[in-house]
C-alpha cells in the first residue's frame, strides 16, 4: 500500500504547501483580509504623526524664543512664574481642581 502512494508524496507535499502559503497570504498579519485594517491604522498614524509635528513646532519656536540672542522677556517671565508658582498682584488666578 505505501510503495503504491509513494509516487504521489511530492506531489502532496506540494499541494500542501501551496494550501499552506495562500492560506496565510490571505488570512495572515500582512495578508489580504487585513488590508483595511492596515489602511485604518496608517489614517490614524498619519493624524497622529501631524499632531506631533505640529507641537515639535510649537516647542522649536519657544525654545528659540528663549535663547540668549532673541529673548523674549514675555515668555522668560511666564515660564518664571509658572516654574515658582508666583502670580503678579495685578494678575486673577482661578484656581482649578487637580
């Protein structure tokens, strides 16, 4: 019986092995079925990544603002006092819950 099958062993070997690849190559992390997924995730990363730029920018433009050579007495001064937690006599401070 096994020297009758023997012939036909590569032959399944390798429709096993195509079985094998498409299943994954459909159904898999990187496969086809999941390809909206990817999608949804690389919107979302892409929002993401703009909102990082944005506050790197922001952060760029305060620290140039506190450099020796462009100082900008306004933004020294509310860093002071956020950083000591004083308030001018003139200022209204609202206090908020933690």
């Amino acid at each position: 019986m096994l020297a009758s099958l023997r012939p036909y062993l590569p032959t399944a070997a390798l429709a096993f092995l195509i079985f094998y690849f498409g299943f994954h190559a459909f159904t898999g992390e990187r496969g086809i079925l999941s390809s909206n997924q990817r999608d949804a995730t690389l919107v979302a990363k892409t929002r993401e990544l703009a909102q990082v730029r944005a506050m790197r920018q922001d952060l760029e433009m305060r620290a140039r603002l506190l450099r020796d050579t462009s100082l900008s007495a306004d933004l020294l001064e509310e860093r002071a006092r956020d950083l000591l937690g004083f308030a001018d006599p003139r200022d209204y401070v609202i206090r908020m819950k933690p």
